[in-house]
C-alpha cells in the first residue's frame, strides 16, 4: 500500500478530530492512485467529481492545483457535509465545492466503492440524470473535466455506458473525462478486489448497493471513442493489491 504524500496527509487531517473518518479517508487515498489520477486533471480545470463520496479527491485536486475549480457530488448528506467542513479547515473553499444530489437524480441503487452516487437512488434512472441534477447542462459549459473513479463497476456495462456519454456531452468540444477502474487481470488481484467489495456491500454495509461486475477497459474505451474522444490507458497497480487502470479521453476541439 503506497505511503501518503504530504499533500494527502494535509487531505486526512482536514477531517478533524474524528479519527474513523480519518482512516476512511487514509484508506481511500491509499488504496487508489490517487496522484496519478490527479495529475491526469489540467492545473486550471474546472472540474466535476462524480460521486466524491468523503472528498478526498476533489481536496487533493484543488490543494495540487490552485487554479483548479472542482464540484464533488454525491447522494450521501454525512460524507457531502463532512467534505464541506474539510474543505473549510483546508481553506479551499473558494475553489471547491460540494453538492449533495437527490435520491432522484441518482443512478441505479449502490455505490460506487466507497465513494457513494447512488444510494437508494431510482432504479430507472438514467445515470446519465445526475448532470442535471447536478444542475449542469448537457452541453457542459460549466465544467471542463469530470472525474468517475470507481464508479462504473457497480453500474454494469449498460449503464455505465450511458454515464460515459453523458460525461462527454458535459464537457463538450476541448473537454476531457478521466476514468479509474479496475482491470480483469491478474486474477489474483481481482479476486481481492471483488472479496473486499462483497465485504462492504454485503456485510458491513459500509458501501450501499451491490457490485455489477466489472465492467472490461475495452468497453470503457470504446464508448469514449464513439463520442469521438481520443482515448488512453494507463496501468497504475504496480505495487498496488488492485488493479487500478487509468482512462484519459480528450473530446476534440470544434
């Protein structure tokens, strides 16, 4: 497990004196490649985190990059309000912000890993609905770059299409949308991956929702592209339990 930087040790003690959150957030940031999936948002990006869940990505976007604005939305009031106050104690606050999105703009009922977006959400929900209840528009000229970090393998292949597409729409021409998932190899790796998921889902309770399956790189990519975007993957497990691939796709410019 990678050992948190000083900038992500800054994320974790913004969440005050509750240590369980503490640790939620420690275990988020390193259990994730966390910077790399940073570094992949432009330093002055207007940016879209979809489903923050407690914030730790959306802070140590905004903290690395000054001239970065991000939105993090989620269902869950306790994680958004708790990201809120982090954000405050981190002094981040005029560039990020959180938003908490009704059940009914919500995709189908889960969570994706432990950054909740649709907990108790309607099951015939377009995923897609969650841009406008984020109160974005579909041709995305408030954000530039939306961010679907462990998301898509709770929704399935169908739906998760349908989020891909909306993410393009949202950031129109120029934009870009940065995918981390996991991959279908080695076998050793997912099979951990998908025993701590069942955990969270199934007997803690700590993620809600169920986990589709994992949905392969090549359908990601291939939904980007027919959206016309300009698509690469990275591998980032090495020396990491999961394995964690990276999805960049660049929408061309009109």
């Amino acid at each position: 497990m990678p050992m948190l930087d000083v900038e992500q040790r800054r994320v974790v003690g913004a969440f005050g004196p509750s240590a369980l959150r503490r640790l939620a957030v420690t275990l988020r940031l390193a259990t994730c490649p966390a910077r790399r999936i940073v570094d992949a948002i432009a330093p002055d990006a207007r940016v879209l985190d979809v489903g923050c869940g407690w914030g730790a990505l959306a802070l140590l976007a905004a903290t690395t990059g000054p001239g970065r604005r991000v939105t993090g939305v989620d269902v869950d009031a306790t994680r958004v309000g708790a990201a809120e106050r982090a954000a405050g104690r981190i002094g981040v606050t005029d560039r990020v912000t959180f938003r908490q999105l009704d059940t009914a703009d919500a995709p189908e009922s889960g969570s994706p890993g432990s950054e909740d977006v649709g907990q108790g959400g309607n099951t015939d929900r377009d995923p897609g609905a969650l841009f406008g209840g984020a109160g974005l528009g579909s041709e995305g000229s408030e954000v530039d770059t939306v961010l679907i970090v462990d998301v898509l393998y709770l929704l399935g292949v169908e739906r998760s299409e349908s989020l891909l597409r909306a993410a393009c729409r949202t950031v129109g021409p120029g934009g870009r949308v940065v995918v981390k998932e996991m991959a279908d190899s080695p076998r050793w790796k997912v099979r951990l991956t998908l025993a701590q998921e069942f955990l969270a889902t199934r007997v803690t309770g700590y993620t809600t929702g169920r986990v589709a399956g994992l949905v392969p790189i090549p359908a990601i990519v291939a939904t980007l592209e027919s959206a016309g975007a300009r698509v690469r993957v990275e591998r980032v497990d090495r020396w990491d339990l999961h394995p964690h691939v990276l999805v960049v796709a660049d929408l061309p410019t009109r």
